[in-house]
C-alpha cells in the first residue's frame, strides 16, 4: 500500500529537544502591513514553516492541525502531495509541536481544511515552481517545458531531475507570495480520490498510536484526586498511609489540588482511593436546581446582543406561533478519559498530550506554572476522538504539576473515568425561543432569542486560566470571562441566525455571563441546539401553512446549493410530498449550512415509536452533503456519518444527571449513549463541486439530524417533543 | 511476586500482585498496547482481549486469575505484515475514526467468530453491544466483521 508515512514523533529522541526548524519570523524588514496571504500562510508565513525537501525526494510537511480521529492529516497530506506531485507515499507528515510545527491555534470549528489546507495548498504549488525553476536552469531549458511526475522534473530531450537534486539551492526560509496559482482541479490525481487513513493500520494491529501508548525510560504513573463538588476546599487528607503504600514515589497537594505517583499504574490507582476515602473538603458551589435547571439559567447576569435583524412589516392576519425548546448539558463522553505524559528535566518541561491546540496549552501552562514559554515544549499525540474542548489540556496541566514533583522523570498522568465524566467541560444547557407568522404559504415574521452559557472556554484565553487544575493551587488562579464571538462562527449563538430567505427576522444572543456548570466547545457550539429549534420550528410553521416540510423550505431558499442538497435528500429517500405518518412511524427533515458558510447539509430520518416504552428508534437515515471541493471522500463520508450516529445519540440519550450537591454522570451507566444494536443504517449523497473551495464538514450533520428526528417524531404520533434528548419519560408524557 | 502468563503463544514472567487488572500488565509490563483503558468498569469494552478464545474484560480480570490460560491481544491476531481477517477488513473499510475502541471491538468480534463463523448483521450488532464507539463508525465495523466472516475461509 502506497500510504505516507507518519511519524511516530520518534517519542525518544524527541526527549533531547529539537531545535527550531524553520524561521518564525521572515527576513524581511516589514515596513508596511504584510499582505494578506490565504489560509494560515497569513500567520506563518514562511515556506519553511510547512514543507521540507529531503535528499532521497521525500518531502516532510508541518501542520499545526492535529489528528483527532476525523482523519484530517491524511487529508492534509493528499493536498500537499497533489500540489508537489509526489507519490502519497513519500511524504511524512509532522502536526501539533510547539517545538517544530507552525502554530495554528485550535484544531476545532472544522476549520483544518480551509486554514491548513490553504496554506498547504499555496506553499506546495510555490514550493513546486520553485523547484522546476532550479531544474530549468540546471538543465539550461525553459521552466515551461518541464513537466513533474512523482517527484521527478522531465525534459522534453529526456534529461531529467529529481527534487531531492536539488536540496541543497533550494531556499525555503522565505515569505510565501501565494502568486503561483494552484493546480487547477481538472488535474487532480490525489486530491478528490479516498485515500486510506495513514493512521489506521497501527491503530488495527496494537502499533503505539496513542499517548496512552508512550512509554518513555524510567516512566513513572500519576493520578489526581477531584474535590467533590465544584469549588471545594481541600482540609486534610492522610499523607502518611498514602505514602507507606507499595510504590508510592509522591504525594502532591498544592492548596486543594492533590495527586500521586507511583512506580506502577495499579499502584497510582490505589493510592488515589486512599487519598479519596480519607480526604476532607468544604465550601464549593451549589448546582442549578435540575427540575428548574432553564428557567435558572436564563435568570443570570447575560450579555444580550442583536446578531442579526431585517426589518419588513407583518401583514395584518398572519397566524402567529412561538414555541420554546431545550437542549440540556451534555458531555464529549470520549471513549477514554484524558491522558498526558509529562517530564521536567533541567528546567525545560515536556508535555504530550491529545489537546487540540498545543501552542495555546503551552502558553497557559506557562502562566499558570509561572515559566517561560520558550522553556515549555507541547507535542500533540493522539488520543480517543475529543469532539471539542474535553479534558485534555486540564490533564495536561495535571501531568506537569506531578512532573515538578518528581525532577526527571517522566509521568504518564491517566484520569480515571470518572474524573472525566465529573469534570469535563460540557456543552452547554441551552434554551431557544422562537416565534414566527405565516400568511400565504410564507415565512412573514421570525423572532429567535438563545440563551446560553460560554462555548469557548479553551486555555489561550489573555484574561484566564483555563485549566482546571489551576483553579485549585494555593495561588488559585480565575478562568478567562464568557465571551462573545463574531458571526457567522459564533458560538452560542453558531447557526442562530436563519439561513431562509424571510422578509423580516430578529436574533438575540443571550450570553449568560456565569458558570454554575463547567461548560466549554463541544462539537459545533451553539449550532446542534439551535438548528434544532430552527428546524423545528420550521416544521410547525409548515403544519400551521398546510405544505409539506420539504416544498415549505424550498419555498424560502433562494441559493442553489442549498436547494441541491434538500432536493437530493429528498430524492435519495424517495420523500413523498405530504406523506404522513401513522402514528408509529414517520420521517422528517432537518437542513442547514454550517456555521452559514461552511457545508451544506440536509438529512431525512425515519423513527419508529414504541408508544407504552417511549422508545424511540431510527433505523434509516440519509443524508445529501455539499462540502465544496471533496478532497477525500471516503474520510467525509466518514465524518459526516459518525457525525449523524453521535447526534442521535446526544438526541435521544443524552444529558448530564446532577442534583444541587454535584454531578451524578460518572460512568456509562449514568451517561449511557447510543449503542451498535440500535445504530441506523445511514446512506450519504454527496455532492462534489471540483471547482468551490472546500469546506469544513466535520460538524455539519449534528444540527439538522437532531431536528430530522425530532420533525419524524411529530410526523409518527402527531405530538411534538421540545425539549431534548427525547428520553422514554418525554415520549410517554407528549403521547398521553 | 512473580507470575507466569502465556500470552500471544509464548510465557511470560511478570513480576505483580495477584489482584493487579490484567489490563496493566499488559499494557506495561509487557508493553502491548492493544488492550485499552476505557472506563476500569467493564462497561466500555476497550479492554476486550481473549482468554482461551473467549473474551474477557481485562480491566477487571486479577492477573493471578488466568495464570496457566491462553491470553490473546490484538497483537496476537497479527500483524501489519500479516494481519488477520479482521484486522485486514478494519483496515480495508477503513472502520475508525479515532480508533481507540478498535482492539476491542475486533477482539470482541473474534470471539463472536469463533463462536459463529458465518454471522448475520444483527449477530455482529448484538456480539458488540456492549462494546461503546463515541465517533461514530459503527456501520463500518458492522461491515468489517461481516466482510472477515465471508474472507475467513479463503484466507
């Protein structure tokens, strides 16, 4: 199989420290403002900081983006590949290290392809005139006679040379231009095609794929004892028994943050539930109450602010409707609790660790530790899919405090499943209200307000500390404040703006400016929640005008794309105009672009209803995407239908239990999912435009499927369910 | 104290308590990394490996409890060079998207095809219910197991 190679970031040799690379800075003196330059070239602007040309003709490329099981390297890989016209399988990809990788801040927002994607793409087509350039005059022929195949640039007399000739005058510590046009996609070989994932061999055959699976000389284990309740204060605990247990190397407490190493991890783990039975905490903060949880929040300090408004009258006798829907705190679950390995070793620390955004966590390390960045070195190594801001930077940080106390040796720092579960960073509770008029067949008027707490509390905030573990030292450190994003991102308020052509709407984004429940991204924001309301709503209004769901949006879409995929939905499930369901079972749609300028996306469901259980179960869904430019289909097949598996089960399973004392979600058993039994088979069309520039997908499928099951819901039993998930207790009570 | 294993086909010596989780001895004394730490609870599967064929939790399974029984990893099934049915069909309908549930789903649908070679898809469905993806790919390792059902004997 001709796959790239990637590196397994060499875990031991890169204990020496590599020394930078490339040049941060270009050489040249910035008299005026730099010019613009695509995707993330705008931040690292040298072709050294992404392509290397190596002597045997293979090609090195550096992306800040970092593998999070969406298969974004290889991804990224089959661009840069195209662009140099090298074989997939001579290059080598390095992502996600302060010390060599440029930054690119977060890997979130399904963002990788436009910013790193561009930058590849630019660089790599910069990277290859300049090379035919050198071979032109090597050869002594004009540059446009030359022609590249794998590598190798071709005279029409026959001469030829290979790229890695020509290492030696090829200068790429330069600023990029991003003049030389990219190859036009009628000639792509790479790009467009399915490539196998580069990481998923290892990963099938017990390779190290993992942090879970570094094992550095010397390693010693760490776990780290919780408070009970958010905020608690650590009185005492008994040291002494903790450290007269077999193995136990440290016992580490700073103010109420409390930890242990030992040499073996079973050891580490049993130290940690002598620390737990034997500690004594008080203070922290009381939970919302979860009978009133909404009506709570929606009482707190909130930033509002009108993020979109378009003014027409409403015409005297429109039938006027508003309706309110829920979404409640619901966790990233990874299938494994976060994990980093972490050594300090002659004042230089060394982190791995799964974050999404390594150059952020160091800074905030930094700060939070009081070192330099400069002597803080972060390496991304993969772990189970994050879906967002998880636990990852927290346990990094966690790894470094045990780290200081155990001067050169490594610790491999694991939380516990519980650990996770009690103290990730949830996706936040939120309430939608809406309220719209139809008249003639139209959307007239539409008003929709969101409350919700702040998506984006990820370290890299410059007024906090994010890290959890910080907040709990002697020298207790504060998170950053809520804030607003701007549109069309946003956050709470991703996708609350209407993508339908209505003469009139008004959207308010309340930002609820305080945290009685951790919360930070979980994958797509704000979007998965108020595409739901949206595309509820929509529903209701199309039942209140008396047209089916489908010819009712079509009817207010005046973009082609956006008609393509919602007429390509509707074909591949053979959606009848105004079926109806017979009480058991039913379809519905659910539509929207992501992030209103990223994939278009629409998606059928079908539910069955067991009336007495209140079980509802989806076993066909299909799905029409348009994500632009396909560069690997396969792999966006991939995330687009994992995508609709996990919204279902956030849709019908899924919420945080607490009461007012603390979060009660600390196994699977009390945050179950969904699972393979009831897995519905998924059929994906997707529409390829060659000739748009790609975009993100990896979040596009949540919202609209969220809605599709809901909208199939009303459409079986006639009964509507605002409020999610759709849990046997709601069924019963919206059908009795 | 020390304890003989057979594992992957050949004896090892570890040198841990009884009670420790089979889990960790395998995952650093003997520094395979197929079994995966999930959840410690037997709820999550990614800590499937066989013991004499069947599967096993090795999460909570004491490693002084299987001393003189066969142990199988996914590193036991085969290798990138020589991978078994179902690794190859994992690899070939690119079943994964972080990958961490993988060994245990694989080992998991080993036993169901020791069991029953020639399954249907709601035997695959139901051999791995108790086994939890977060990504999303179910679909594809349904199609893994089944496309290693039907290659089994031809391999």
């Amino acid at each position: 199989m001709d796959a790239p190679r990637l590196t397994r970031r060499d875990f031991t040799a890169a204990l020496g420290g590599i020394v930078l690379s490339f040049s941060l800075v270009p050489k040249v003196a910035l008299v005026q403002e730099p010019a613009r330059l695509p995707g993330s070239l705008q931040t690292n602007r040298t072709l050294d900081a992404w392509l290397r040309i190596n002597a045997d003709g293979s090609v090195t490329v550096f992306t800040g983006k970092v593998e999070l099981g969406q298969g974004i390297v290889t991804a990224l890989a089959q661009i840069a590949a195209e662009e140099l016209e090298v074989p997939l399988g001579r290059v080598t990809m390095i992502s996600g290290d302060t010390g060599r990788t440029p930054n690119e801040g977060q890997t979130a927002g399904s963002q990788s392809i436009e910013q790193s994607g561009t930058a590849l793409r630019m660089a790599g087509a910069e990277v290859r005139a300049l090379l035919i350039g050198l071979a032109a005059r090597k050869l002594g022929v004009s540059a446009d006679t030359l022609k590249v195949t794998d590598g190798v640039i071709h005279a029409p007399d026959g001469r030829k040379v290979g790229y890695g000739e020509l290492t030696a005058e090829t200068d790429l510590k330069r600023e990029a231009t991003a003049k030389v046009p990219p190859k036009p996609a009628a000639q792509y070989k790479i790009v467009g095609k399915s490539a196998p994932r580069i990481d998923i061999p290892a990963k099938m055959t017990g390779g190290a794929a993992f942090v879970q699976d570094l094992r550095l000389p010397g390693m010693v284990h760490g776990r780290v004892v919780r408070p009970p309740r958010y905020g608690a204060r650590l009185d005492s605990f008994d040291e002494a028994r903790v450290k007269a247990m077999p193995g136990v190397i440290a016992v580490v407490r700073d103010g109420s943050f409390l930890g242990v190493v030992a040499r073996r991890e079973e050891q580490a783990i049993n130290a940690r539930l002598v620390l737990i039975e034997f500690a004594k905490w008080s203070g922290g903060s009381e939970l919302p109450d979860p009978a009133k949880m909404y009506e709570q929040l929606m009482s707190l300090r909130s930033e509002d602010r009108v993020i979109g408004e378009k003014d027409a009258p409403v015409p005297v006798g429109a039938k006027v409707l508003e309706a309110t829907y829920h979404r409640p705190y619901q966790a990233h679950a990874a299938i494994a609790p976060s994990c980093a390995v972490a050594e300090l070793k002659d004042g230089k620390l060394t982190v791995w660790t799964h974050s999404q955004g390594v150059f952020p966590l160091r800074a905030t390390i930094a700060r939070a530790l009081g070192l330099q960045p400069r002597d803080i070195r972060c390496i991304h190594a993969e772990g189970p899919g994050c879906y967002g801001h998880n636990g990852a930077d927290d346990a990094a940080f966690d790894a470094a405090m045990l780290a200081r106390a155990v001067n050169g040796r490594p610790v491999r720092l694991q939380w516990m499943r519980d650990d996770e579960f009690k103290w990730e960073p949830y996706g936040p509770a939120m309430t939608m209200k809406v309220k719209g008029a139809v008249a003639g067949g139209r959307v007239v008027g539409w008003t929709f307000d969101v409350w919700s707490q702040s998506h984006n509390m990820r370290p890299g905030d410059p007024d906090g500390i994010n890290l959890m573990g910080s907040w709990y030292l002697a020298d207790a450190k504060r998170p950053g404040p809520a804030r607003h994003a701007a549109q069309p991102n946003g956050a709470g308020d991703r996708n609350a703006i209407t993508l339908y052509d209505f003469p009139r709407q008004r959207t308010t984004h309340h930002l609820i400016m305080e945290n009685p429940v951790r919360t930070s991204a979980l994958r797509t924001l704000g979007a998965y929640a108020n595409v739901f309301a949206i595309e509820s709503f929509m529903d209701e209004l199309a039942a209140a005008a008396g047209i089916d769901p489908v010819a009712f949006r079509l009817a207010h879409i005046k973009d082609e794309r956006e008609r393509a995929v919602i007429e390509a939905v509707a074909k591949a499930a053979a959606w009848k105009p105004g079926e109806k369901g017979d009480g058991r079972r039913g379809r519905g749609i659910g539509y929207a672009r992501y992030k209103t300028v990223a994939t278009y996306i629409a998606v059928i469901a079908e539910v069955e209803v067991n009336r007495t259980a209140g079980i509802v179960k989806v076993p066909r869904i299909w799905t029409s995407a348009d994500a632009g430019q396909i560069i690997n289909p396969d792999g966006l097949t991939n995330q687009i239908e994992g995508g609709v598996i996990q919204s279902m089960s956030w849709t019908l399973h899924e919420h945080v239990r607490f009461d007012r004392n603390g979060i009660l979600s600390e196994d699977w058993m009390n945050y179950p999912i969904l699972t393979m039994p009831d897995v519905p088979k998924v059929e994906t069309v997707l529409i390829n435009r060659p000739n748009e520039r790609a975009l993100g997908a990896g979040e596009a499928a949540q919202g609209p499927t969220a809605a599709a099951i809901a909208n199939a819901f009303a459409a079986a039993t006639g009964r509507r369910i605002r409020e999610l998930p759709l849990t046997p207790e709601r069924v019963k009570a919206a059908l009795a | 104290m020390a304890i003989s294993l057979k594992v992957n086909g050949a004896t090892r010596s570890v040198d841990a308590e009884p009670d420790t989780p089979l889990l960790y001895v395998l995952r650093n004394d003997l520094e395979l990394n197929g079994a995966k730490y999930g959840c410690g609870l037997t709820q999550c599967g990614a800590c499937t490996v066989l013991v004499n064929g069947a599967a096993r939790r090795s999460c909570v399974t004491p490693v002084g409890s299987i001393e003189g029984n066969e142990v199988t990893t996914l590193e036991g099934l085969g290798t990138l060079d020589k991978p078994h049915p179902l690794q190859k069909a994992f690899i070939d309908e690119q079943a994964a998207q972080c990958g961490y549930c993988a060994s245990g789903m694989i080992m998991a649908a080993a036993d169901l095809l020791n069991r029953n070679p020639q399954p249907q898809e709601a035997d695959v469905r139901a051999a791995l219910a108790d086994n939890l993806c977060r990504c999303g790919t179910h679909n594809r390792i349904i199609r893994a197991v089944l496309r290693a059902a039907r290659q089994n004997g031809r391999i």
